[in-house]
C-alpha cells in the first residue's frame, strides 16, 4: 500500500492505530519503571548502618538469650511463660509463640508442664 494512494478515512484509522500504539508503549514504559524500582529496591538511608531486617534479626538473638538466661537462673524448677512475660515485659502470646517456633528448636529447652519450661544441660 502506497502512501499516495491513501484515501483520507484510511489515513485517519492508520492516525488513530498510531495513537493507540503510542499510549501502550507509553503504558509499558510506565510499568518497567515501577519493576525497576521493585528489583532495585529502596534506597537505603545515609548514615545508618543497621537496616530494618537486621535490627529485627538482633532484636531477636537478644530475646533468645534472655529467655535462655532467665530458663537458667530458675534451674530445676523452670518458669511460666507469665513469670517470663513479667520479667521480660514483653505479651504472653509472644513468648507462646517464640517457644512454639525458637523453643522446639532448642534441645536443652523442656516443657516441663502447663506453660512451664525449664533448661536442661
């Protein structure tokens, strides 16, 4: 087909598929920034050297180390999860939850009871 022998209602579909193709493509462009950014990640902030995941991550190890130091001093008797929720000022449902997970994992950890640990070893 030859330019010369477009007639003007083809002309102005061929405008109007043009146009349609340029706001896809426009649509497109938009979408792999927004992925960039996703792959790329958030910058992180100047001047701090602990980011959100590894401030979790030592928050964490200094909870494990508590609750094994607290299930030590109590000795053969162990404690409650309230007596550990009481002197770690933390919910119940958290140390629940981190014996339910962590505590397992830890073979000197015993349930000795209801709620009740103590450390064997």
């Amino acid at each position: 087909m030859s330019l010369t022998s477009l007639t003007s209602a083809e002309l102005k579909q061929l405008v109007k598929l043009l146009e349609q193709k340029e706001a896809l493509q426009a649509r497109i462009n938009k979408s792999d920034q927004r992925l960039a950014a996703y792959e790329s990640g958030p910058a992180a902030p100047a001047g701090r050297a602990a980011t959100g995941p590894a401030r979790k991550v030592g928050q964490r190890r200094k909870l494990k180390k508590e609750i094994i130091n607290l299930l030590k001093k109590a000795g053969e008797n162990g404690t409650t999860i309230r007596e550990l929720s009481e002197r770690l000022g933390l919910k119940g449902n958290r140390l629940y939850a981190w014996f339910y997970g962590t505590g397992n994992r830890i073979a000197q950890i015993e349930k000795i009871g209801p709620a009740k640990y103590r450390w064997v070893g």
